[in-house]
C-alpha cells in the first residue's frame, strides 16, 4: 500500500487549484450568494478545461482520468470556493448517469453538450412524499403502444430552473416489490406537459438553482430510456456512490478552507499580549481539525479509488461511499464550527466567509442520502456480510 497519489493525479491538482485560485473571485462568489445566480462563465471556462468530470472520457468531453482525479478537484475547486466550487461542479449532475448507463447515442447527444459547458443538466428522485425512501414512487410511467407518458413532481431538483434536459426516474406498474419496477428517462425540458417551478430562498448552496419538475400527460418515446426498463431504482443506487464521494470531497475541501483560514488568523489575531494560536484551547482546535480532515481524506480517496476498481463488488463500494460522505460531511462540520469559534464575532459577520462555508456545507449532510441514511447504509452491509472489518 503506497500513500502518494500517481504523478498525472497530483497534475490534476495542481491544474484545478491553481484554475480556482485564478478564476474565483470572492466578490463574484458574493453576488452568486447574494442572488442565487448560476455562475454560467466560470461553468463555461471549467468545461474548456476539461475539469467538470475528469472521471469521464475525453470523447464525451470529459478529462480521461477516474474517480479520485474526480474527487481532488471537487475538494481543490472547494478548498477555494466554497459556493463557485460548488455551483459550477453540479452543473453537470446526473452526467455520470448518462455515462454509466446511456446508448452511445444519448452519450452524444447529451453528455458531450454538458461537459463542453452549453449547458447543465438535473437528475430527479426526489418527490414531496418519497425523500429517503424512493423504493416506491408516485411518478407513473406507462406504456400506451410505443410511446411512455408521465405524470408525477419532483421536488428540490438542482439546477432544474436552468437546465435542457434532466433525468427522471419513474414507477412502472409491477406486481410485486416497486423498487422492481422503476425506470429513468431524459426529459428535455422543452417538451410539452413539463413545466419548472424554481424554488428560492434557500440557506447555502445559492449558486446551485433548485426547483420541482411538474409532468403532466409527457409523452415519451423508446429514446428516451436511459438503462434498463425496471433497473432504474439499482442504476440510482450506483450511481449514488458516485454522487456522495463527490459530496465527501466538497465537504473535505470546505473543511480545508476553513482551517487554512482559521489557522491564519489565530497567528495574527492578539488577545490579552498574545498570539490567539498561543493559548492552548485554540491551538487544540487547531490539532483536532487537522485530524478530523486528514481522516477524511483518507476515507474519501480509498471510496474513490474503489469505484475505479472494476473487480469490488458494486455493494462494498457503496459502503466505502457513505463512510466517505458520513464521516467527511460530518466532521466538516465540526471543523467549520471550530473555526468560527477562533475567529470569534467576526466569525459570525459576512467578512471572513466562515459563515458562507458554514451555509454551504450545512446541506452536505442531508442531500445524496443523509446520515441518517447512510448509518443504514452501513449497518446493512454489515449485517447481510457482504462489508466486514
Ligand atoms: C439543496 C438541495 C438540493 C437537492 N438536490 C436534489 C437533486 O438534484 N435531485 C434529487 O432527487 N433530490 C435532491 N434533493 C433532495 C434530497 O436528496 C432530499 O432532501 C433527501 O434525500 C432527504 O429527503 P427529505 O428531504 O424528503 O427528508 P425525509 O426523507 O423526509 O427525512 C426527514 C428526516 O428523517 C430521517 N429519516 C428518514 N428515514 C429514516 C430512517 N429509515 N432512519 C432514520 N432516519 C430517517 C432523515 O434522515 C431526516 O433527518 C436536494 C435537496 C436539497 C435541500
């Protein structure tokens, strides 16, 4: 076992942090914040760079790398920015989809359109009553000869306000357990019957729009299946390994901005004749939030790394991701919260971004399965014995 990442990965960091340090700029990032605006130039150059999915390949406009290239650009492009990292690098949600499960033909149509930065794209399960528990949905899709029309909401959709075309996974009838018996398809929004209602106000993540995806009597064609009819629930489910080790890197890397900020200013700020860093309470913050970072790093490169290995099980990968993404968005938030504490009132005040990091990473914990869920997760693996210790 070799604790160093390869040359061409430790290339991608370099490359995406010093993309970052050149192009976001703190004031943008306010206005971002301020109106909840998608920050579609910064989006537009990342897509140029190739750096909005390094884990795809380069023919559908990806950066031809894997999943941990993927994931040190998530915590360098946050490590950064917090919501400019954020926003630009969920345009392209639901790409991986597309990818993992796509004809060769949707690949060209739609994947090459979001990863060359034309435009972003949402993925859809969530709907007002199914949440967590998405093994049974109220979206219906039904076949009538060779067309599928469907009706049915989904709630909290990212980017779906700004978006061409989104994916949205469906409940086929089924005579026996529903998770059976789902189905994805591209929608594209300008179909008729699908309309978009944008839901504002939201605590963090402002650069990245939310809203319903209402479908009314939308009919659809063969086409538009993305998988296999009936294996929508289990393309999800892979598909949110991948999603919540992304989430563990964002968190990884607003963890990292906020120690690098707080360390910083507990070396400047005196109280009392001293250096803050000087007293000990300050300086053990200090300690344990680089523990709880250089832990979660650890845990969000080896989930990395495992859905790169085409010989692991599909099960143990998802319990490496939600360690990952429990354990990383959790601790995150403690670190944030240590280094709020040192920066004192002004920790509190808009000035030192601590409070924008705070709001950003706060729905890292609840979004792409929440702890709750991912305790779950775990204990099943555990317990069915597919994952041991
Ligand atoms: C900013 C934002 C962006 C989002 N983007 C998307 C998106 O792009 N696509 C999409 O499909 N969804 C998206 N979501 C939805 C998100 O995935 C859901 O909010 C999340 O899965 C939780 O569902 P819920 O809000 O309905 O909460 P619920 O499922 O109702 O859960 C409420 C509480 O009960 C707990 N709970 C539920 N079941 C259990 C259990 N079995 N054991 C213990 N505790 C439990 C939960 O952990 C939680 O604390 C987004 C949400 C937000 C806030």
């Amino acid at each position: 076992m070799e604790f160093k990442l390869d040359p061409d990965i430790e290339l991608v960091r370099r490359v995406s942090r010093e993309f970052a340090r050149n192009h976001f700029d703190e004031k943008i990032a306010r206005i971002v914040d301020e109106k909840e605006e998608f920050p579609w130039e910064i989006y537009k150059l990342v897509a140029e760079q190739r750096l909005l999915r390094p884990s795809i390949p380069e023919e559908y406009g990806g950066g031809g790398f894997n999943m941990l290239a993927e994931s040190i650009v998530h915590e360098e492009f946050t490590r950064v920015d917090s919501t400019l990292g954020q926003a630009v690098l969920s345009g392209a949600f639901g790409s991986k989809l597309i990818y993992l499960y796509g004809t060769e033909r949707q690949k060209r149509k739609y994947l090459k359109r979001v990863l060359n930065g034309d435009s972003v794209m949402y993925a859809a399960f969530t709907e007002p009553g199914h949440g967590s528990d998405i093994t049974k949905l109220d979206t219906r899709a039904v076949k009538k000869g060779d067309r599928w029309i469907i009706n049915g909401v989904k709630t909290f959709i990212t980017n779906a306000p700004i978006a061409e075309f989104g994916i949205v996974l469906c409940q086929m009838d089924g005579d026996d357990k529903p998770y059976r018996h789902q189905i994805m398809f591209i929608v594209d929004n300008d179909q008729q019957g699908v309309k978009i209602n944008p839901l504002k106000g939201k605590m963090g993540q402002r650069g990245s729009p939310i809203g319903e995806v209402i479908l009314e009597n939308v009919e659809l064609n063969e086409e538009n299946i993305l998988g296999r009819p009936g294996r929508g629930f289990y393309q999800a489910l892979n598909f949110f390994s991948y999603g919540r080790v992304r989430a563990a890197s964002n968190a990884l890397g607003m963890a990292l901005n906020a120690l690098d900020k707080a360390l910083e200013y507990a070396t400047e700020r005196e109280q009392f004749g001293t250096k803050i860093i000087d007293f000990q309470a300050i300086s053990h913050k200090i300690a344990v939030m680089t523990q709880l970072i250089e832990a979660s790093r650890l845990l969000t490169y080896r989930a990395a790394w495992a859905l790169d290995e085409e010989n692991l099980d599909n099960r143990v990968k998802s319990i490496y991701a939600a360690i990952a993404k429990r354990f990383s968005t959790e601790a995150a938030w403690k670190v944030v919260d240590m280094a709020l504490q040192i920066f004192g009132g002004y920790g509190y005040m808009k000035d030192f971004n601590i409070e924008r990091i705070m709001r950003d990473l706060r729905v890292l914990r609840i979004y792409e399965g929440t702890s709750e869920i991912l305790n779950e997760v775990i204990l099943h693996g555990l317990k069915n014995k597919y994952y041991e210790l």
